[in-house]
C-alpha cells in the first residue's frame, strides 16, 4: 500500500506532559477500488505523542502516496492509524477521514488506538 519509510520522527519537546497535536490535511485522495473514480476525503489526525512528534514533509509524503491506490474508506482510515502509530508510538491517536459526497453519500470513518487523554474532543 503506502510507503512507510517516508515517515520521519522528531523529538517530543514535552514528553512529560499530555498535549494534543491535531494536523488537517484536506488534500486527500485516493481510488474507489470498485469504479476507479478518485475520491477526495480530509485527514485530521490527533494524537498525544510519548517521546516522538510525526514531521509535516514526510507524512505529507506519505498521504499523497495513496493517491492512486485503489482501497476503500475504511481500510485507509484504519491502515493510516496503524502506520502513524507504529512510526510514533502516541500515547494516544485518533485519524478520521470526512469524505466528500459521492452518489449522494457523504461518509465520516474514525478509527483510534489507546486510551483517550482528559478533555480530548
């Protein structure tokens, strides 16, 4: 599916304590493995991170490599998580893709992984 190896790491400047981090990317698309349309979604991902925060130019890079990547909404949501999570370790991650009407369908996936920080929306 995706190139992993585009993902890069910094240090957690705080790592002691509990922050949010959320990044919107509404550039997002992909191909409906059924038609072969493109489809157009915005990622917004949120995250506590432990001791590595994700760098922007890398998982822009990584976002765009599902560009022609024929694979449904729910798997990309879930696939996403997976790898940002193995490539960063957050305390705690939400990723949810909002889907732009197809066939008079809008769709909202949300996939998370850990437990939910105090206040986290």
């Amino acid at each position: 599916m995706s190139d992993t190896t585009l993902l890069e790491t910094f240090p957690n400047p705080k790592p002691e304590r509990d922050y949010l981090i959320e990044h919107s990317f509404p550039e997002f698309t992909s191909v409906c493995p059924k038609t072969g349309q493109p489809d157009f979604a915005t990622v917004i991902i949120t995250y506590v991170a432990e001791e590595t925060c994700l760098e922007l130019k890398g998982l822009k890079l990584y976002l765009n490599a599902y560009r022609n990547e024929g694979v449904f909404y729910e798997k990309v949501t879930n696939l996403i998580l997976d790898d940002l999570a193995a490539a960063c370790s957050p305390r705690w991650m939400r990723v949810v893709t909002r889907w732009g009407p197809r066939g008079g369908f809008s769709s909202v996936i949300t996939a998370v992984t850990g437990s939910a920080p105090a206040g986290a929306p």
